[in-house]
C-alpha cells in the first residue's frame, strides 16, 4: 500500500475491514505518523513505514500552460501587491457530522477581503472536480466569489486543471491558502510559502513532518481572526526566512 493516511473511523467494523487489508499487504507505507499509530492500535506495525506522500515528487514542465490558465481567468492583466492562491472545499456537504462550514467560508471571505484591501489579488482553485458536486470545488469557490467585497481581485477557475499544470501555477503566486493536502503540497513543491487549513489528520501530520505544524489550521476550530493572523504570521516568516521551505 502507497503512503497514504489511514482512519478515521466510525464503526468497529471499519476498523476490523482496515485491519484485514492490511495483514495481507507485503508493505503498508503512511504518510504521517498519526497514521503509524493507528496502525499500532491495529495491531498491524510489523511491516509498516513513514515516508513522504508520492506527491512531493511531482515534476513540472508546463510553465507556458500555467500561465495561459492565469491569462484565461485575468488573473495577470491586473496590477497587484501580491497574489494569493487558494484551494478551498464543501467539508460540510463531504461529511455531514461537520456543522462549521459557515464560519469556514466567512473566515476565508474575511481574509480575501483584507487581502484585496491592500490591493493583492486572489485566485481560487479547484484542486478538484468531482466525481460529485460535494467534491466540486468549483462550486464553493463560485460561491465564495459571489460574496466578496471586490469581485475586480478575485479570480476563479473554473476549468478541470492537471496536477502540474496547478503546481505550475502555484508557483506564480506570492502565497497559498490550502484547505486541500495535495494543493499544498503542490504549493510547497513549488516554493511557495504555503498556509494549510486542515480537515482530517492527514494535513496536520504531513506539515508536523516538515516542521510546519504552526502553519496548519484547524477547520473544526477556524475563525475569521485566526484566519487573518496566521497568514500574516505566514507574510513575515516569508519576508524574514524567504528560503525556508513554508
């Protein structure tokens, strides 16, 4: 089994189905140690490893296709003081016991708004399509578009982008703001300081690993003040340290 993140559960017998996978895998790789100790309560560590999500090797060759993307949305035909990516998601409709989706969205309108009033741009990415409309980011990012206080700065894509084509076009912006792991990843990859809004422990394990664990916030918890200070915590160490992989 590739690296990957395993649980959380819900019922015993998802625990016992995972369980009996994984006692007849020759190798089971997780990205994060919070996943080893799942594995442990399992009782299945006897051929277990931590190593990287595969995605921190993607390799990127479409710089003329990334900026064609920007261009398509308007995202270069305008003066900015910085650019801002975001990646953001329905964690509501995906997984019903989360009731915070609400104030998810204002906390991310409450930023895009601060950043716009200092004359930066964002652009909202869809780090994915589907297959249904609750995994449909272009969705949410339609909609949090609707709302925002200048609709001039704030660009979303609404094309279904390949996985370099987006880590490419990560690489144009000054910062990212990811509520999708692999959108920050591709961020990092990039050399973009990246900011990540985590949704299970998947995200937070992975940034613990790089040392990042300040630069991951809770969805469960986030609010609109939180938002706001970590992403200018995030501006400084950038200004401060801008070779440290954020």
């Amino acid at each position: 089994l590739l690296p990957q993140s395993i649980g959380p559960f819900h019922s015993s017998s998802q625990r016992r189905a995972m369980a009996a996978i994984i006692r007849r895998a020759r190798l089971t790789c997780v990205r994060e140690r919070a996943s080893l100790g799942v594995l442990e309560a399992l009782g299945c560590t006897q051929r277990a490893l931590c190593l990287p999500d595969m995605a921190f090797g993607a390799q990127v060759d479409a710089a003329e296709a990334a900026r064609a993307l920007l261009e398509r949305v308007g995202a270069l035909h305008q003066d900015a003081s910085f650019r801002v990516g975001m990646s953001l998601l329905n964690w509501g409709d995906q997984y019903p016991q989360f009731q915070g989706q609400n104030t998810y969205e204002n906390a991310i309108l409450a930023c895009i708004d601060a950043i716009t009033a200092q004359g930066g741009q964002v652009v909202l990415f869809a780090q994915c399509c589907g297959p249904s409309a609750a995994e449909d980011d272009r969705r949410t990012g339609a909609r949090i578009h609707a709302q925002v206080a200048d609709p001039r700065r704030v660009h979303v894509v609404m094309e279904e982008v390949a996985p370099d084509v987006l880590q490419a076009a990560y690489a144009r912006m000054d910062y990212f703001i990811g509520t999708r792991m692999h959108a920050v990843i591709l961020a990092l990859n990039a050399g973009t300081p990246a900011l990540a809004i985590g949704y299970l422990h998947k995200t937070r394990g992975v940034l613990e690993e790089l040392g990042m664990r300040e630069h991951c916030l809770d969805i469960s918890t986030i609010t609109s003040e939180q938002l706001l200070a970590a992403f200018e915590q995030l501006r400084r160490d950038a200004k401060r340290d801008p070779a440290a992989p954020y």
